[in-house]
C-alpha cells in the first residue's frame, strides 16, 4: 500500500526554552503537515501523555504524527507511523509488528544502507543524511553535501529519499534540484529568531 509522505518533514527537539508540544504547535499554525516526534531523553510514563498532547495539535491541523524509534508506543497513542534510526533494525520485524495500516521510515548514511532499506519492500521513506554538520543528534557519518544527493540521479532509486542533516533555508532550493524526494530540518526552525516564519519560508521553497 502507498503512502502520502510529506516532502517537508519537521523534527522537534529537546530545547531550554520551548516545549515539544509547543514547537509542534507554532509548525502546525504555520502549515507544517508532517511532524516527527524526537524525544529521546524521557520514559514511556512522559512520553505518552505528551504525545498525546501533541497528537490532538496534529489531529486539529490535520498533520501526520510519526514517532521517532518509539514504535512500541504505536498502540497505545494516535500517531500515524515510526522513523527508525537504528541502522541495523529489523524492518521486515518492525512491520509485522506495526501493521501495513502504520507509515514506516528509516534512515541511511551511504549508497548501500539506502539501497538495502529500499529492497527490504516494507519501508515507505527514507531518511538520508546527513547532509552538513549538526548538534540535533550525534553524527560522526561523511557529510554528503550537495553532491551526496546528485549521486542519487544515477542509481535506481525508487523510495521517497529525504535530504535531512544540518540544513538551512538556503539549501532548501539547491537540493530540491538533487535526487531527493523532499528534505527534513529540526534546527533551522527551532532555533529560527521567527520559527512560524522560517516555516512558511521552508515550505514555499520545497513546493
């Protein structure tokens, strides 16, 4: 079964001066569609009453909720599917577990991890970065730059590929005329001066 996927992905983060639930709440008003939770550093007893709070701002604004890693959680809050950032997971087993009705993202650092995410059959998109250097997550993987992605024209890639690492209002343009699909930022909102502003900006140069 195909998937919608967004070509605009929004990541929250943890921040000093921002809730999750409030970061999703100003993308939302913004027009942001695709929203990916990433909390990594809570237990499922806050994880879950906050999901769901974030949940109901995604069901108001008619935006698809995805769950970074926590798949597990899947059955017991409203989100629409799981990222996967572990390398080495087993897809075909997430699947099973998750159901066809879930979306089912991963990512990949080179050729080769994209290629063997694409011939599982069972993942909808893939993340693929990352793309210039950035403090949202450890990363000690090649920064692929614009050229990592131009690569993509010339391999047999049929999965949805979202450019996603480091990157900044003025790549949006430059990548989009790459091989991917669509992009995915966390920080050049985040820490924007105008957050709901650098969305709307984000989202005119991806469509």
């Amino acid at each position: 079964m195909k998937k919608y996927i967004s070509k605009f992905h929004y990541l929250t983060q943890d921040l000093p001066n921002r809730s999750h639930v409030e970061q999703v709440q100003i993308a939302c008003e913004a027009g942001a569609n695709w929203i990916q939770y990433r909390c990594m550093s809570k237990g499922d007893d806050e994880l879950i009453p906050e999901i769901h709070q974030i949940a109901s701002i995604c069901d108001d604004w008619g935006a698809t909720l995805i769950l970074t890693n926590h798949y597990h959680l899947l059955d017991k809050v409203d989100a629409q599917g799981v990222h996967i950032e572990d390398f080495d997971a087993d897809f075909a087993a997430i699947r099973e577990i998750i159901t066809d009705e879930k979306t089912l993202g991963a990512s990949a650092t080179n050729i080769e991890a994209l290629l063997k995410i694409q011939h599982s059959g069972v993942v909808d998109y893939c993340g693929y970065g990352p793309f210039a250097h950035t403090d949202t997550k450890p990363n000690d993987k090649p920064l692929l730059g614009y050229e990592g992605y131009r690569v993509l024209e010339r391999q047999p890639i049929e999965i949805p590929v979202i450019a996603v690492g480091g990157i900044q209002l003025k790549d949006v343009e430059p990548l989009m005329k790459t091989g991917i699909y669509g992009i995915a930022v966390s920080s050049a909102v985040n820490l924007s001066l105008d957050p709901k502003g650098m969305v709307k900006e984000i989202y005119r140069r991806v469509y």
